[in-house]
C-alpha cells in the first residue's frame, strides 16, 4: 500500500499501524535530528497532497486483515497536519473502526484554529517540544521563516485549552544541546504553560545527516527525567520492538517501514526471531532473501550499529 505500513510495534502506542498522508519531504522545520534527512524546500501552505478516499480505502483494507492493532497513527514523512484532509481522515477512520487514533505532529501549525479543530477527535495527539528558548528551538527545529518559538508555544496552549484527548509532548533529548540542568529548567517551564497530559522523551537513536546529532548517557536522561517530572508523568525512552507476525509480504512489509525511516538491523533481527522461533539457519535465509531483492542495502555507524535504508529501487 502506499500510505499505509504496519504495524510496527511501540512503546508509546503498541501496534500501531502507520498512516503517511505526505509525500516525502513535506516540512514546516528542518531538524538537525531528522531521520528523513534536511528538507530540501519547506512546505508552510497545507494542501491536499494526495485523495483523501484512496487514503482512507487502504486504511479499511488494512483493519479487515488479520494483524492486530493498537492504534492507527497518522504520521507524515514530514509534518502531519499539512495535509489539508486530516480532520476527514480521522472522523471517517472512528466512523469504521473503534480502533484509537493518534496524529504525530511537530506542532507548528497549531496555531491554526482550523488545524486545532481537525485534531479534536482524535485520542492522542503527540506534538513536539524540543526547546525552552528560541535560541534553542532556532538551532533544533531550524523552522521555516515566519514560524517562531513564541508561535509555537502558543499553538500548543491554545490546543491544550480546547482538547479533550491525551495530550503526549514529545520532546527529542540531544547530548550537548538541549540536554543541560538550564535547557531542561526551561523545558519544564514552557510546559508548564502547556499542561500536557505526559511528556515522551524520544532519542537520536537513527541515523541523522547532521554529525553533531548524539545520544545523551543515561545519567543525562535520568536527570531529565527527574527535572521534567515536575510539570508532567514523564515516559523513559525505552523502545518498543517490531512485530512481523500476521505478515503476508515480508518485503514488502519492511520495505514501507524502512521507507519511513532506517531500521535498525537489531530491531529486524529480533523481529525475525519472533517470527521464526528457534530457527536461525532460517533467520538467515530471510536476511540473504531481504537483501537479495535489491531494496536494501546496509549503513553501519560509527558506535557500530547497523541500519538498513532503501536503494533506489525501493
């Protein structure tokens, strides 16, 4: 299918089946942790990218077969709420399913009253906050012109003040950047302003273009996690794992989430094991048949963990 891929299991959502309502790489920032690489040309209009009853065809095609599914969550290969049929999509995906619904968004356009209103039927909505500054946000998020820190707090209070749902903010923790006693002071206090519901610290654990993008130790997390439980429950960034099981096409299957995002060699292979019990000759196999298709191909990072992404013929 083209927009729709999973599920992929997670920590914060379980098996979450993965809707991507943009073309690649539609995007109001250009984050230095971005896993989709640097945006090329922003995108700060929303538009209706592709019809949203194609989208919601694959949707109902997906739910009938026999994968379960924790939740459906609607996830741009940039930011989600650009596409201009979001608010449909949910309403009419809760009109077929009682399956929970949860947008992924960076949360730029917030600020929007349409866009807000969009977002109201769905049953979590996980924004991003990376920043207490907008020195900070400036350096993370590397926005579009016109979209400013102050804008971007706003949008989330105002969003706060009319929904009803869980409210996850995400906040991405980066080793020397936005991980000290006083940008996490400051996180803290533009939460404050928000309320969330819990706050989701998530980790560069994929590989970045930018080569100062680096994982904070776990004493830095602990201490984030101790410094933003004040304002909200705070969620350890501890993974979830991907589930192959109930999987028709195995090529597929990885080759729409490796399309999303690189994935960790670690993370397929664990999957394969539960897919395969006690059979690694035959892990193996699916390996060499995987690489053999000439989707895949392998990057290895300098902590030594390898990534698969897709070639050209993915």
């Amino acid at each position: 299918m083209k927009h729709v891929f999973g599920p992929v299991s997670s920590k914060r959502l379980g098996q979450s089946l993965g809707v991507d309502v943009l073309p690649s790489k539609s995007c109001t920032w250009n984050c230095i942790y971005c896993q989709l690489g640097k945006t090329k040309a922003y995108v700060a209009e929303r538009r209706k990218f592709f019809p949203r009853e194609g989208i919601l065809k694959e949707i109902k095609q997906a739910i009938g077969g026999p994968a379960a599914i924790d939740w459906i969550t609607f996830v741009g290969s940039g930011e989600t709420t650009l596409y201009e049929g979001l608010g449909w999509l949910i309403r009419e995906t809760k009109k077929i399913t009682d399956i929970p619904v949860a947008v992924i968004t960076n949360g730029s356009l917030l600020y929007l009253e349409e866009v807000r209103n969009e977002l109201l039927e769905a049953d979590a909505v996980l924004p991003s906050l990376n920043a207490g500054s907008a020195e900070l946000f400036e350096q993370i998020d590397r926005p579009a012109q016109g979209f400013t820190y102050e804008r971007h707090v706003e949008g989330l209070v105002a969003f706060r003040k009319v929904y009803c749902g869980k409210l996850w903010v995400e906040i991405m923790l980066i080793a020397g950047v936005n991980d000290s006693v006083e940008a996490l002071q400051d996180i803290a206090a533009a939460l404050e302003k928000v309320q969330p519901d819990t706050v989701h610290l998530v980790l560069p654990t994929r590989p970045t273009t930018e080569s100062d993008v680096r994982l904070p130790s776990e004493e830095v997390i602990t201490r984030a996690c101790l410094i933003l439980s004040h304002v909200a429950k705070v969620i350890h960034p501890a993974k979830g794992s991907m589930n192959l099981r109930n999987t028709a096409d195995i090529i597929e299957t990885v080759a729409a989430i490796t399309r999303r995002h690189p994935l960790q060699e670690r993370e397929l292979r664990h999957a394969l094991d539960g897919l395969i019990p006690n059979e690694p000759d035959q892990v193996e196999r699916v390996i060499e048949q995987l690489l053999g298709s000439g989707k895949f191909k392998t990057v290895a990072l300098e902590d030594g963990e390898i990534y698969w992404v897709l070639t050209g013929d993915g």
